[in-house]
C-alpha cells in the first residue's frame, strides 16, 4: 500500500469541521530562517506547552528561569495548555493567525499540526546548528515528513516499571523480566485482605497507552515503515488475554480497574496498594518526592513479550509555529536551549524526563543514579511510528476494547478483531 505520511491539508480540515478558506484567512508564509550568532539576540517568544503535573511544571519553571539568565535579552511567555485541550486551542489559534512562535508538540501530533502548516520545517536550522550530530538520527524519525523536520526531539517518554522494592524483598522475589514472570510476581504480591494487589493496571482514562506496549510485545510493531497494519489476529488476541487475565483470572489487579486513570494509578502505588505500575520517566520526580530515593521504589523495563520489551521511547518535540520575523532567532535560540547538556540533566534531575541527546544520556549523572541507569537499554527503542488519526483510534477505539475485555463483554478474540478492523479504517480514511 503505497501511503503519503500525514493527511493533506484538505483531508485534516474535513475531518477537523473547517473549511479551507477561513485557514487561508490566518495561515502564514514559513520562511528560511537565518542562523542563532550566539547569545547576543533579544526578541519576546511565546511557548506553548502540555508541562501541567505539579512536579513537572516546577521543573520547567528551573529550565526557564536558567534560560533567561543565560539570555537575558529575550523573554519567553509559556502558556499551559491541557493535553485534552492542546489540538482544539491550537487550532484555532493557526485558523486566527495567532499561533505561537513556539510549541511543545507530542510525537502522534505531528501530522496534524503540520497539515495545518502550525509547524514549520526547521530543517536549514538543524543543519546549520549540526543538531543531528547531537541527537540519535531514530528519534526525529516522527518528526520528519517528506524529508522536513518539524520539531527537535527535547527530552524522552522512557517507559518504565515502578515496583515496591520493599515489598519484592519480603516476599523473595525478583523484579520480572518476561510476561511469565510478571504473572507470577504480580500473584506473589497480592493480598486483597491486607488490601495489597501485585499491578495497578490502568483500565481508566489513558489505559491504552499501558495496552498497546502490550499489544507489540506480543505482535511487535503495529503498523510497519510504510505505515501498513501488521496487527496478527491470534497475537493481539493473545496480548489481551494475557493483560486483562492479570484481573479476571488472576485477581492481581484492584477491583477499581476500570476506573483507575493516571492519579488513581499512581497514587495505589505511593500509598501501597499495588506492588508494580507501569508508566514513563515523567513521573519520576514525583515518586522521588513522595517515596525517596531509595529502599522503597525502583524502577525496571517493563517485561519482554513473545515478541519484544513491552516498551519504548517517544521524543516529545519542540517546535517553530509562526514565529514573528524580528523574534525568529529568540524563539530559536529558546528551542535549541532545550538541546544542551546542562539543561537536559538539569530537567531529568528536577522532573525525571530522560534526556533525549547522546551526551546527555551518557552524563554520569544519569549512568551514576539507580533509577535512571535500568532504563538506558529501553531509551534506544523506538516507538512505532505515528499515523493521523492513530490518537483517535486509541482514544475511541483502544480504550474501549479495553474496557470491554476487562468487564466481561467481550471476549479478547473479539476485541481483538475490532481493534484489527478499526486500525484498517482508520488508516484507509487518513492517509
């Protein structure tokens, strides 16, 4: 199947309900911008960003209060906005020539915000600066459409598992490295009368970001380069059965599971409920404020499926949206800030986002440090490649199955034929 690799401009506008000319009425002209000489520029740059954890923000706030003493001369204006929120207000924003001249931009994004054209190609900007040098060349595979570079890689998604070191020495068990071991340690480690539960699996909002790592470990990647499906029937039904049968089997999971979101999740975690989670290095800094450094957490890669580790690393980017012309070297200077050492440790230090350059991922600071130095293997795996409409699909249709599975309604060979018959659609109407 011969696919472009993002919607057009016309299809991203049918399918978001806005008509061609009112975007022609607030889009811009992108341009060749010129070279960052130095630190002598000064220029006001407004950045949009998802940073909304508490533990999170206060990091950001680190790295920007280091950048304005560095450039003292420019003045970054951050504005929150909510994941939930971040396509719609951005969107309008672009329709209304009044993007940004800055944006954080999540990988499955990407597409769609430069159907739009809120993105700019930076590519004369990332050779200028050698960029590429610095940064592993697979992580700015998703921001990279039809040879432009859209955003620069600035810090990691690593998956990870956090366990209860303190309970896995009671009980003499080792932190699992396969999907056996997993069931077995999660079946050690419950205990409903003491209100003690092996996983803390998220079947609530955001559940499929846990689900499809499954999925590929089972399966492995779920569409290919070419952006074709390549979910096995008998594989991916083999992946929710072995998910959701940590429930309804094996009663390892608490009862609230479908319920259970990112706060829920965590929180069982931090209050000792569940003995292993899974998430990303997002949430590290706050499991360290809570729970210390030491002797009561860890942190591990997820176990191995048939296939592959049940995780991978996403860059989350920045990007050039619509910068003002006198401002284009300032709101350069701003994202190229995010590329160096100093301010990549410093964000992992404060917020526990892996860093996304070799060096900085090679700094003792990290390789020295016991909760960051499991996951340097998980870092150098790719996650599949995105695809416009893949976040609806997860949402509308991912979620759900989920959710269906864990209750009962269907069984996991029926789910997995709708998330087979769902991904076909999905990419068949988007590219």
């Amino acid at each position: 199947m011969n696919k472009k690799n993002y919607l057009s401009r016309r299809e991203f506008l049918r399918l978001a309900g806005i008509s061609g000319a009112s975007l022609a009425a607030g889009s811009f002209a992108p341009g060749l911008m010129s070279h960052v000489q130095g630190q002598d520029v000064s220029g006001t740059v407004e950045y949009w960003h998802n940073f909304i954890a508490e533990f999170v923000f206060a990091g950001f706030e680190e790295v920007l209060a280091k950048f304005n003493e560095d450039y003292p001369d420019i003045v970054v204006e951050p504005l929150t906005v909510p994941n939930a929120d971040f396509v719609t207000k951005f969107t309008t924003a672009v329709l209304g020539g009044a993007a940004p001249d800055t944006t954080m931009a999540l990988s499955d994004r990407i597409a769609d915000l430069v159907a739009i054209e809120g993105l700019q190609d930076i590519s004369a900007r990332v050779e200028a600066d050698n960029l590429m040098d610095l940064i592993p060349e697979d992580r700015w595979q998703l921001s990279t459409i039809d040879g432009g570079i859209y955003g620069i890689p600035s810090f990691m998604f690593v998956d990870l598992m956090y366990y209860r070191a303190d309970w896995f020495e009671e009980a003499g068990v080792e932190p699992p490295t396969t999907w056996e071991e997993f069931t077995q340690a999660a079946i050690a480690l419950t205990d409903p009368e003491q209100g003690r539960y092996g996983f803390g699996l998220r079947g609530g909002g955001g559940g499929q970001g846990n689900l499809l790592p499954v999925i590929e470990g089972f399966n492995g990647p779920i569409v290919d380069e070419d952006l074709n499906p390549t979910l096995d029937l008998d594989a991916t039904a083999a992946a929710l059965r072995w998910y959701t049968e940590l429930y309804t089997v094996h009663g390892t999971v608490p009862p609230s599971v479908v319920e259970d979101s990112f706060r829920q999740m965590i929180e069982g975690f931090q209050i000792g409920q569940t003995a292993m989670i899974w998430h990303h290095t997002g949430s590290l800094g706050e499991m360290q404020a809570i729970l210390g450094n030491e002797g009561t957490f860890m942190t591990a890669p997820r176990p191995m499926g048939p296939a592959q580790l049940m995780g991978s690393s996403t860059p989350a980017f920045n990007g050039l949206s619509s910068p003002d012309p006198e401002n284009e070297d300032a709101s350069w200077a701003w994202l190229k800030y995010w590329t160096e050492v100093d301010t990549q440790i410093l964000f992992m230090e404060k917020t526990g986002y892996f860093p996304s350059t070799t060096a900085a991922a090679e700094d003792t600071r990290l390789l020295d440090n016991p909760l960051y130095s499991p996951l340097v293997n998980t870092v150098n795996i790719a996650a599949s490649p995105g695809f416009p409409g893949g976040a609806g699909w997860q949402s509308n249709t991912v979620l759900p199955v989920l959710q269906q599975t864990l209750l009962g309604d269907v069984t996991p060979e029926e789910a997995a034929q709708t998330l087979i018959d769902e991904l076909e659609t999905t990419l068949e109407e988007n590219m």
